[in-house]
C-alpha cells in the first residue's frame, strides 16, 4: 500500500522542529544547552532529565554556552547569522560582553588552565589573517602573541600554562604547530595532510591526525619528538570526527564516523584500551556552524557522566546522557512514521562507485529531489533533515549523493574533486539523476543544495540541463571570482587552498566552472534563497544568478549563511514545497 502523501497535518508539525545543541554540565548536577525553541539559538538551563528547562538570558543575538569559569559561564554569540562570534560572560547580574571588536571574529576560545584567561585567535577590523593571543576574563585586554598569516585557530594550553598546541586551517590540509608566548612555532608531524590537537596531557598532545593513513585516527605526540606519533589510540578504517577529554586527562570520548552514522567511544588515555561504547538509538552527533562534532560532546566535572547532542534521522537533536542512554531534553516532537533514509550506491560516468542515502517514500516511481550536501568536505548522513521530510509528506523521493570529495570514505576519495578535478564531481551529481530514473525511483528530477551544494545545482543544470525539472539554489557559488572578491578577507585565505587561486594558476579554470557564465543553459525554474548577513557564500551571488536567470529570489534580511531562525525556516520552506509541487507534479 502506497504511503499517505500531501499530508497537511505532517508538514505543518514539520516545519517547526527545533534542537537542542551543546550541552554543558554543571557542577550541580543539571545542564546548559543551546536550543533555538525560541526562534534563535539561546542559552537554557535544566536541573534534571526531563525537567522545564529555563532561559537564562533573553537575547537579540544567537547565543551558545562554551565553558565555565570562576567569574561566570562563557558564551559565543553572533548577530543576524553574521557568525562575527563575540565573548561574553553570563553572571547573576546578567550578560556582560567580553570582546569590543564588531568587525573581528572571535575562534577557538580555550580556557587556560588558571581560569582567568583564555587563549583564542581574533582578526582586529575584520582583516584576513588571524592573531593569535589570549583573552583576560576580568579586563576584557587581548594580548596577542603571534600573527603568523593565514586562518588559524587555538587548541590547547600547554599543562603549565606556558605555551599552546595551535593550528593553521587551509581547508582540508591543517598544520599543528606548538606555539611559545614569544610567537615562536615549532611543526607537529610535517608529513601529515590533517592534524589538529585535541588537548596537551602530561603524557603529550592528543590530536588527530591522518599521518600515513587514508583515514584521520586518534594520536598521542611527543612535543619533544614533534615529527612522529608516540601512540596511537584509535586507528581504524574510519574517520574521527572528534575527542573530547574528561577534566582529569584520563579518557576521552571519540566520534567515529561509521558511515551514514557516528559511533562513540570511550577510550583510556593510559593504555588505548575501549572503556565502553556509548549505545544511543542509530544517529550522529550534531555539527554545525557553532563547533564540530567535539562541541557537541561534554563530560561532566568529575568526569563521571557525558552528555551528548544526538541528531537521528527521524528525531531532532535531542542531549543524552551516558552511562545509560537517558534522554534529557524534549525540545522537538515529529509526527510519527518518518521514512529512514536508506544507503544506495550507484556507478558514475568513469566507473566510480558513489554512496548516497534515499528517502523513499514507496516503490512508484515519484518525483525526486537530488540534494547536494555543502562542504565541499561534508557528508550526506543520517541526521534529520527537516526537508527529507517535509518532501516525503509532499509525496516527493529525497536522494543525497556523497559525490567525489565527499568526507567520511577516506583522504583519497575527498580529493577527486580538488581543484581542477572539480567538475567530475558535478558529472557525480548529474548521473545521479540518470540513475534514479533509469532504476525507476524517479519520475521527474529536481536539484537543491545549500552552500557549495547551491554550487552543486546550479552546475548540474548547465552541465546537463535536460535532466532537470527544476531547482532550488540556497546560498549557492554562482561565480567563483565574485565569490572570492566579495567574501570577508578572512574567509579567502582559508578557501583558496580548496578552491584555488581565483588570482593564479587556477583562475581560468575557475571561470570555466563558475555557472553565472553558461547561465543561458538553465532551464528549469529555479528558486533562490539567501541570508542578507553571510559570510561565507556572499549574497551578491544569489543576486546575480536570479538577474541571469529571471529566477526567483528570496533574501532573508536578519539571516547568515543558511536559515537559522525557525520562523525564517517556516517560510522559505513553505516556498520550496510550493515550488516544487508546481514545477514536478
């Protein structure tokens, strides 16, 4: 039997989801959260599993707990999605920002192990390197301690307090270094493509890293012995998302990346040996704009409990704790019946197998949306998708290729698309169409991403525009060079490394794939959405393929990289669903 579709009621309770995101234990037994139940990411507490949780301040901005100190409970905020990330401190008089710098962003914002400072990287006026310093939690003074160029982030304080395990970002590649308050660096593992420290033990700095390996594992190093793994902890045939390290330094919870979904891992720093696995109903751990993986991991402050912000494909984010799998919050109930997407593969225009999840409604052939995940390093999984489901009621397929460059299948088959590959990536995403409707899964094809997935559709409909009925663009690359001319500074140096050089080798290259220059091939109707305040993906790129195209625009004014506000969520996706129920049915 063929399952309801068009479902009013299913769509209405499926436009309001929200979550709950990550969760910081307190030292009396409750936690702080991040969830977005009140229109934006705000900062909640709750005492018990299951209690009211309570605001603990009311808030303009997109507002997220980072960490306790003595003065009161750190946090990050942005404004409108800007993702110019300020430090506050939130105390019983109320919110007091930290950072007085509007144009800088705020990163990577560590504790010293003294309480009273933290080390960050920041970028004075909004300019394109970074420094990187620390922060006096009273004074509010920044001290830098390096400007070495480029876009880098700080990991770890040295135990003593005296130096730090820093990073320098350049897409995929990341180099660790030990930095000295003099502003002297020293490389960790030269040899290694990724590498990014964890934390700085007694034993040595725990980071992940790939070196030698196709897949990024969990290491211990020598800081005296900086160009070899003293030990490794976590090397298998998978990739770790993150670690995060209990208040004593003597084990860590690791996110595996499995496949479509996360394992965690409770690891003995000592001897490597598995303590436990975490056993939570099939899912991942959340990522988003505000931390990775590791963000969304916290242990409590004896180290006894963690608390996790888990994302099924089928349940919102929602914090569990471990031992156990107690489910503390309750943000978000969905309809009941939701389809589990299901892991497909397909063969590619030169043989390549690429994996892909399916959303299927029933075994007719339906229409079917082809969504682009971004990244590029992202990864189509099993984490809830709101507009999986959205489309499922409205009686249309959802597929999600992992195409070439896709992370979570190891270093080698991230970087088929690097650079002057990029464009086999786009024959990825249009054999995708041949396949879903050679195999019947498809009657009609439409093609959506976000980000570099907005890249994604709009290079499939000029590279192969009779495949598509039609298309929606959010937050999409029209033109690699405007892309890079209007980005903040601090943005360009750490895409060129992925993208290339919009200025060098790669320039022609670059406009050779960027859509704006064969949008006269596009034929399907598109819709196009974007936030006014992104930083990452400027809006004039949406503005200028709408000009192209005569497609239709939305721009959200009080939006960032993506629609973040749920009452923003509501409406742009009550326009995608009109849409595509015009366009495909």
């Amino acid at each position: 039997m063929a399952r309801q579709v068009a479902d009013p009621a299913r769509i209405e309770k499926l436009l309001s989801v929200v979550r709950a995101t990550r969760p910081l234990p307190d030292p009396d037994g409750g936690i702080y959260f991040a969830s977005n139940a009140a229109g934006k990411a705000q900062v909640f507490r709750q005492p018990a599993p299951g209690a009211a949780p309570v605001r603990v301040v009311e808030s303009e901005t997109r507002m997220v707990p980072h960490t306790h100190t003595p003065g009161g409970l750190l946090v990050r905020a942005d404004r409108d999605g800007d993702e110019i990330w300020q430090v506050g401190l939130i105390t019983d008089t109320g919110y007091r920002q930290l950072t007085t710098d509007p144009m800088a962003i705020h990163r990577s914002v560590t504790l010293h192990p003294d309480g009273r400072r933290t080390g960050l990287s920041w970028n004075p006026g909004g300019q394109a390197n970074l420094v990187l310093g620390e922060l006096d939690l009273a004074s509010g003074a920044m001290t830098p301690w390096a400007e070495p160029g480029g876009f880098w982030e700080w990991a770890a304080w040295s135990p003593d307090g005296r130096r730090a395990a820093v990073v320098k970002l350049m897409g995929t590649p990341t180099e660790a270094y030990v930095l000295d308050r003099d502003g002297g660096l020293r490389r960790l593992l030269p040899d290694a493509v990724r590498t990014h420290p964890v934390e700085w033990l007694e034993a040595g700095i725990l980071a992940v890293t790939d070196l030698g390996r196709d897949f990024v594992g969990l290491a211990l190093i020598n800081p005296d012995v900086p160009d070899a793994v003293a030990r490794w902890l976590f090397a298998e045939d998978h990739d770790v998302e993150g670690a995060t390290v209990d208040a004593k330094g003597v084990k860590a919870a690791v996110v595996v990346n499995e496949g479509v979904h996360d394992g965690i891992r409770i690891l003995d720093l000592g001897d490597g040996h598995m303590l436990d696995r975490v056993q939570l109903p099939a899912g991942v751990v959340v990522s988003d704009h505000s931390g990775d993986a590791a963000y969304h991991v916290s242990w409590s402050p004896d180290g006894g409990r963690l608390f996790v912000s888990w994302d099924r494909a089928t349940q919102p984010a929602e914090i569990y704790e471990w031992p156990g799998a107690t489910r503390w919050t309750f943000t978000s109930e969905p309809p009941a019946g939701l389809v589990e997407p299901v892991e497909v593969e397909y063969e590619s225009f030169d043989g390549l197998r690429v994996p892909g999840l399916l959303y299927r409604i029933d075994e007719a052939p339906r229409p079917t949306v082809v969504q682009f995940h971004g990244g590029p390093e992202g990864q189509a999984r099993a984490n809830f998708l709101p507009q999986a489901h959205l489309l499922n009621a409205s009686g249309i397929n959802l597929f999600l290729p992992n195409v070439r460059g896709s992370t979570g299948y190891g270093l080698k088959f991230q970087s088929l698309d690097d650079k002057t590959l990029r464009w086999n990536g786009v024959k990825d995403g249009c054999e995708a169409a041949r396949f879903l409707m050679r195999t019947g899964v498809a009657s009609k094809t439409a093609a959506m991403g976000g980000s570099y997935g907005g890249f994604m559709t709009l290079a499939v409909l000029v590279e192969c525009p009779e495949l598509w009925d039609a298309a929606v663009d959010v937050v999409g690359i029209a033109d690699w060079h405007t892309f890079f001319a209007n980005m903040p500074p601090w943005r360009g140096v750490l895409r060129i490394n992925e993208y290339g050089d919009p200025n060098g080798a790669e320039a022609e290259f670059l406009r050779e794939i960027s859509p704006i220059h064969r949008a006269h091939l596009i034929k399907a109707p598109l819709l196009v959405i974007h936030g006014r305040n992104d930083p990452r993906v400027p809006v004039e790129e949406s503005e200028q393929i709408a000009r192209a195209t005569s497609a239709e625009l939305m721009i959200f004014e009080d939006e960032g990289h993506g629609i973040a506000g749920v009452a923003n969520q509501v409406t742009s996706n009550r326009r995608i669903l009109e849409f595509l129920a015009e366009h495909l049915s």
